[in-house]
C-alpha cells in the first residue's frame, strides 16, 4: 500500500505547485 501513499503524496506536491500558479 506504499504506492498510494507515494501517489498521494506526487498529487499533493502537484497541486500545489498549479495551486499556486492557477493563483496569479
């Protein structure tokens, strides 16, 4: 089950990464 955490953890980081660009 380490690979959904893995995955969850690659979509948190994606997020916030155009969380930030969808911003400006």
């Amino acid at each position: 089950m380490f690979i959904i955490n893995l995955v969850k953890k690659v979509i948190s980081f994606i997020k916030g990464l155009f969380g930030n660009n969808e911003n400006e």
